[in-house]
C-alpha cells in the first residue's frame, strides 16, 4: 500500500510541473501538488507504523540498480515536512495572468520530487541528481516569484555555497566507493572497521556537503539574503521538507557508513557538535537583529537545523564511547526537534505572508494586526512562537528538555575531551535557548501586537485556518509524545540495536532512560493547567464586581503621546544584546540630516543600523575576488584571433607528441 502511495504522490508531482506552465490560472498545478501532499503523508504515516520494502525503479546507472526505500527516519521527516506543504501550496494562488505563480508551483514540484528523492534513493548517483533537482527547484521557486538583480544574487551566492556542498559530497561518496566496490548505499558501511584520518575526513566532507543547506557555518549566511528575497511560502519548504531532507542525509552518512570506536571517530564526533552549537549561537545572534520576517525565521531555521547536528554529533560521540542507549536517544531527540520545527515554521511562515498582504511589508513593526483578527489566528501563531522559544508545554520545550538530559547524562563518558565537549555545549545551548526566547518574544510582540491600526485587507479564513490548525498541531504532538516516540522503535533498533523510545515514557510521563533521573508530562500538564487557571479566572471575575477599572493611558513623563509613537520597535526591544554583544556583531550606525533654509532648520533625520556578517569580509569576498581574477586572466585565451588559436594548437601538438616520444 505504501508503495502505490509513493508511486501516486511522484506521478501526481511530475504532472503537476508539467501542467503548471500551461494552466491559465495555475488551479489544477495546486490541486494536483496538494494532493500529492496528502498521499505523500499517508504513505509517511504507513511507513512510521509498518516496515516499507524496497521498490526497485528498473532502472540502472552503470552496474548499479536505482533502488528505493523509506525507513523509519525518513517516513518521519516527510510526514511533519509536507503537513505545511500541503498548507502553503493549498493557499497559494494565480490568477490568470500570474506566470510567475505558475513558474513558481513547478518548481515547487521538482523541489518537493527532488526533496523525496533525497529521503528514499538508496544508491549515490541518483542521490545527486536528486540533491541537484531540490537545489535548483529551490532556487526557481525565489527567481520565479522575485526575478529582480537583488533576488538573483542572493540566489547565485545561495547556488554557488550549494555547490560547494554538493562537490564535497561527490568527493565522499568517491572515497567511499573506491572502498566498497559499488556505488549503492547498501554497502556504504565502514563501521565494522576502526577509524583512521579517512574517518574524519569523510565526516568533515559530508558535515560541509550536506551542512550548506542546514546553514552550518558559514554557511548560513546565505539563508538570509535568499528567504528574504523569496515569500513566505518558499520559506516554508526550505525550512520545512528540504532541510528535514539534508538532515536525514547527513544522518544517514554519519550513523551507516562510519566507524564507531577509535579515536578519529570521537575527534570527528566531538568537532561535530561543537560546530553545530557554535553555528546555532551565532545564527540565532543575528536572528534576533534582523527585522524582517523571513530574514529572521530563516537564522532560526539555521538555528534550529544546527541544534539537530549538534544532536546527532552527540549520538555519534556517545556511540564512539560505548553508550548505544544514550546515543540512540540523542539521535531520537534530534528527529522531535525537527518535527516540531517543521511545524512551527509552517505557521509562522504563513503568518508572515498574512502580515504581508495586510500591512504590504515584511516588517516586524507594531500594527496592531492581531487585534483585527480571528483569535484563532493568533492562537496557532501563539502556539509557533511559543514552540520556537521551548516554553512548554509546547514540542519545543519537550525536545530542548531532552537535549539538556542528553548531555547531563552523557558526562557519564569516561574520556576527558568527550566530557569537555559536551560541557561545553550545554553552556551553548543554554545560551541559544535564552536568545531564543528573547528572539520570538520580539517577534510575536513586535510583530502582531500593538495599537489598534485601521487596514484595509484582512486575512483569509483559510489562512487563519491554517495558521491555527499548525499551531494546534504542535501542541498536539507535544501533548501525544508519550505516544509519538514509539514511531522510532524500529529506527532506533536498526541503528544502535536496542529499542530506547521504550526507556523515553513511563505512562504518561516523558523521562532520560530513567525515571529517578528526570521527569516531565506535558499531557498532564494540558490537563492540569487550565484546572490551575481557574483560580486567577474567579479571582477576576469576583474583582470585576467589587474592583472599578479605570483606562488611561500609557505613561510617557507625564506628557500626553500617541501611543503608536511610542510603540516599542524592533530596534530598540534588541538595541541592548547589540550593545554587550558588540565583539560579535560589529554593528554600525550612520545618521544623515535633512535641512530646510538654511543649516540651523533639521527637517528630517536618516538613521540607518546595520549588523556586520562575520564570514563575508574575511571569506566570501576575497574568494569571489580570485575567482573574478582567474576569469579576467583565462578570458584573454577568448581572444578571437585565429593565429593565436592554432598557436595554441600547434603547441598541444608539440606536447602530446613529446608525451609519446620520451615517457615511458
């Protein structure tokens, strides 16, 4: 059953970005996408529940047979992947001159074929030319809905970090299969042998090849240039099923094929997780910063991807140390992070578009937008936010929860530099999880509260919808995770060899594979709060009985002041983490004076702040400057001069010929 569903949900794809660019209003590239969504869930959903066998494609690259197959992981990351999906292609719409929004849904349609593809494609051919098709989808969904100078630079800077990865990866798979025989992924495993240089090595080339897409530094700093340049929509599938893509991919590369024991493998752990907590520090810094909605959503992406390598870094290390159980929860833990994220993304991201078409801005500034809307809308972005910032009950806090008893039980390793490591990242994550919070207060505060403001557009009930049923969505998964990790068990057991999702919950209670060590329940915590809630509830109600309310307004130093005025903007909620943190942001400032007769008469001031990026300067460009010198030099060989060519061809001659002449 499994099988045709995935079989339905291809087919539908590949005719749906066949149809796009001829459907006059690109109703039936919607219909067609979304329903592939929704067979692509339910086979995700059979794939969680049941083993899937191995579909052959019938098809060979050389000597090795193209083969596919959703394991347990990766029916996980495409289930809670495409759940937005199918919300942000559903919502999307063109009307009958929109060729971009045609453009836009095929390219959706090879991103979403190339994205699964990524998950199932069991040989390393066909997974590079899927890893290629979801790049490039990825990158015509942004040209295709903004195709100014900007967006294409954003875009090829995007493109040209993408391919850095991707030669690492074909580097990797190169080294991996001149050992094994064979280009199938059935025998990419090094892991009954020892770990030598090569160990770290390959782990080093599949953290940069598939880390470009997960933003590991300093590969973030593409995300936010291209998710600005893009709407929210696109935003979600990159933050959604294509990052959930990678990090299965990486996973994969880092727990099947690499040795577990030695010292190389621990080294290559250890470096693992702290370049994922490094990168999680420094993106979510510049998150908190950016005041554009999808600049910022798409650092916490980056933050939260680089939260999950960390995780999967630890799994590795925990392994290396002959502690399978703590490994396997850790591996766990990082698939509940991911799933809670896609959500919570989802959400946000359409949120985003909403505060778009009401406000005509990407800004995150004080419009009073949910005091005009639906309250389920404000809800389900309630429920994001709150999940991005771990405060329970929410997923969030359940999965950031186990990260921090991941590794207070993990000083349980015997090896001094592994401890050091893992100390070391809980004082990172520690300080993530506070910025963070600080970062989607800001957002949800900023962004959606405010004065009352009159707007002339209103979100959609299908959009408010949406948004709510994200958000419920989320707190449905934090509320059924007693239930939820089970999904693992085989997943867990095929790894590591023992079942640790039974060790995770004791009835209704979450625990670290111990319950005298830690607890937490966000089941009963559903329960017990709105029963707690009722005391302040009827302390209000008796008060509004005997107590006289009285409104005045917000105090200013004593002066009478509009209060859309004095709004708190998103400048000044983050000025104070610039200030102190100043070592890391090199922030710059620069204020311009407008005057009107004469030098003494100041009709407008210009300020403008920016945020200095730490690996532009010192990597980027002076890369792009060599590769821009060796074009300059290697384009005088265009010359256009027919001498100059047979020159260089009798010179050829004259080498190839003394080649053959005197090599022996």
């Amino acid at each position: 059953m499994q099988v045709d569903l995935l079989r339905i949900t291809a087919l539908v794809w590949i005719l749906s970005a066949i149809i796009a660019l001829w459907d006059p209003r690109a109703i039936l590239a919607r219909i067609g996408i979304s329903l592939g969504c929704l067979t692509g869930i339910a086979a995700a959903l059979q794939g969680m529940i049941f083993t899937s066998p191995r579909l052959s494609l019938g098809v060979h690259l050389g000597d090795t047979a193209v083969t596919f197959h959703l394991n347990t992981a990766a029916s996980w990351l495409l289930f809670f992947g495409l759940i937005p999906t199918f919300f942000a292609a559903a919502l999307r719409s063109g009307k009958s001159t929109d060729w971009p929004a045609k453009r836009w849904f095929a390219a959706l349609a090879f991103t979403l074929l190339g994205a699964l593809g990524v998950l199932g494609l069991q040989d390393a051919i066909s997974f590079l030319v899927a890893w290629e098709v979801m790049s490039v989808g990825g990158a015509a969904m942004i040209l295709s809905e903004n195709a100014s100078s900007s967006s294409g630079k954003s875009t090829m800077f995007m493109l040209a970090l993408l391919e850095v990865g991707a030669v690492a990866l074909l580097l990797s798979f190169l080294l991996i299969a001149t050992r094994t025989g064979s280009c199938d992924f059935a025998t990419f495993t090094l892991v009954p042998s020892a770990s030598t240089p090569l160990t770290l090595l390959l782990a080093l080339l599949l953290l940069i090849g598939f880390g470009a897409k997960l933003g590991v530094l300093p590969f973030y700093e593409w995300f936010p240039a291209a998710y600005g340049s893009s709407t929210g929509a696109t935003g979600l599938v990159f933050s959604g099923i294509v990052l959930n893509a990678a990090f299965f991919a990486l996973a994969r590369g880092i727990l099947g094929w690499l040795p577990h024991l030695g010292f190389w493998a621990m080294t290559a752990a250890g470096i693992i997780v702290l370049a994922g907590v490094l990168s999680a520090i420094l993106a979510i810094f510049i998150a908190f910063q950016e005041e554009d909605w999808r600049r910022m959503l798409s650092l916490s992406s980056a933050e939260n991807a680089c939260i999950s390598v960390a995780l999967l870094g630890m799994s590795w290390l925990l392994l290396t140390a002959g502690l399978p159980q703590l490994a396997a929860m850790a591996w766990i833990v990082s698939l509940l992070h991911l799933a809670g994220h896609s959500l919570a993304k989802g959400s946000l991201f359409l949120t985003a578009d909403g505060v778009s078409y009401v406000t005509g801005s990407y800004d995150i500034r004080q419009s009073g937008i949910l005091r005009n809307h639906s309250v389920v809308f404000g809800i389900g972005a309630l429920f994001a936010a709150m999940n991005l910032a771990a405060l329970p009950p929410q997923a969030g806090f359940v999965s950031e929860w186990y990260v921090f008893q991941t590794l207070f039980r993990g000083m349980q390793v015997s090896a001094l530099p592994a401890r050091l490591t893992l100390a070391i990242s809980a004082a990172g994550i520690a300080l993530v999880a506070a910025v963070a919070l600080a970062t989607f207060a800001k957002l949800f505060g900023v962004g959606l509260l405010g004065n009352h403001h009159e707007h002339s557009r209103h979100l959609s009930s299908a959009r408010c919808f949406s948004i709510f049923t994200l958000g419920v969505l989320i707190l449905a998964l934090a509320v059924g995770m007693p239930w939820w990790i089970h999904a693992l068990a085989a997943g867990s057991s095929r790894l590591f060899g023992i079942n640790a999702t039974a060790s995770m919950q004791k009835g209704w209670l979450l625990v670290p594979l111990s319950s005298s060590f830690a607890f937490i329940s966000p089941t009963k915590m559903i329960i017990a709060g709105p029963l707690l809630a009722l005391l302040p509830i009827g302390l209000f109600l008796v008060s509004r009985r005997t107590l006289r309310f009285r409104r005045v307004p917000i105090w200013s130093g004593g002066r009478r002041e509009d209060t859309r005025q004095i709004a708190t903007t998103s400048l000044a909620f983050s000025n104070a983490l610039r200030t102190f943190y100043g070592f890391i942001y090199g922030p710059t400032h620069n204020l311009e004076r407008e005057y009107d007769h004469g030098p003494y008469f100041v009709k407008r001031l210009i300020f403008n702040q920016e945020v200095a990026p730490i690996f532009g300067p010192g990597l980027f460009s002076p890369i792009a400057k060599a590769v821009r010198r060796i074009a300059e030099t290697v384009s005088r060989l265009q010359s256009g001069y027919l001498n100059f060519y047979n020159a260089l061809i009798g010179i050829l001659l004259v080498l190839i010929l003394a080649l053959a002449l005197f090599y022996r």
